[in-house]
C-alpha cells in the first residue's frame, strides 16, 4: 500500500459522482481532483475551485496592444517622419483606430493562448496525461491522494455508496497514451 499514490473512483452518471463528492468531504476527505468527459455546473463551487483571472490578464494583454500600437503611430507619424497632408495633424487618432483595435484583439488573443499553455502545462507537441483515460468518454472520476488520506477501505467503501462503478489504487500519478 505503501506504492499507492491515488484511489479513483469511477462512476458512470454525473450526479451519483457528486453524491459521492458530497459523502467524501461529508467525512473529511481530501479530494484531489476530478475528471469529467463534459463541463459539470456547480462542480467548481463545490470544489472550493479558485475564480480563473485569465480576465485580468486579458485585460492587460489589450492594454499592451492598445499602447504598442499608439506608441508605434506616434513615433513613427510625429518623431520621425511628420509629414502634412492635407492640414491634419501629425497624430490624427480617429485615423488609427480600426489598426489600433486591431492590434489589441490580437496581443489578447496571443496573450491568452500563451497564458492558458503555461497555467495548464499543455504545451504542443506534449503528450496528456490523464488519471483514467475513460474520463475522455463516458467516465466522470474521483482522485483522491492516497498519500494525505490513509484510510483507504473508508474511502473505497465511501465510493462505492455513492454509486462507484469501479474504485481502483493507483501507483502512478498519470497514466500516458504512450
């Protein structure tokens, strides 16, 4: 027992598993993380998930745009090449809004895809890990670190009250698709 890093419990409907998240924490028991083939409402509350602030990023990631593009027109239109045409002012701002816009959807967009890569680890070209790989299908599990929670015929049979079609040890962290 001393090799078991996590317990999953493998339930076949999204309810009986968050029965089963119910009775866990009911009896004190550290849930590690759990996997599901389809976003779950409430699941994060319950959880005690922490709010995402990609939003504050994003907003950061438009202001940089929206900066990098002004500072680029200005230096360009008035510092170094101020040319009058037509009697309009050096940095004619209403002239260079669309490009502006423009360049602050993108530095977002890239912004948060990078952002999104290093919060998750998921990198291209790097191989999922997952606990159970029938949590991509029609599997919604429980992990449970062994390691924290020691009573582990407790949890097992926790698991299977709750409607656990299957409760196994694991002694992996991740199974790989290699």
């Amino acid at each position: 027992m001393s090799n078991i890093k996590y317990i999953l419990g493998s339930f076949g409907d999204p309810d009986e598993m968050m029965h089963g998240i119910d009775k866990l924490q009911e009896n004190n028991i550290k849930i590690h993380d759990v996997y599901t083939p389809m976003p779950i409402h409430g699941i994060e509350a319950k959880l005690g998930v922490k709010r995402s602030r990609l939003d504050i990023a994003a907003f950061f990631f438009g202001i940089t745009g929206t900066m990098t593009m002004l500072t680029g027109v200005y230096l360009a239109t008035t510092v170094d090449w101020p040319i009058n045409i037509g009697g309009k002012t050096h940095f004619a701002l209403p002239d260079f809004i669309p490009i502006t816009f423009e360049l602050t959807i993108l530095f977002c967009a890239f912004g948060l895809v990078g952002s999104y890569y290093a919060s998750t680890h998921l990198f291209p070209g790097r191989a999922p890990r997952v606990m159970d790989l029938r949590a991509t299908d029609d599997r919604f599990i429980i992990a449970i670190d062994a390691k924290q929670n020691t009573e582990h015929t407790k949890i097992d049979e926790l698991l299977k009250g709750a409607g656990a079609l299957e409760v196994k040890h694991n002694e992996r962290k991740y199974i790989s698709y290699e």
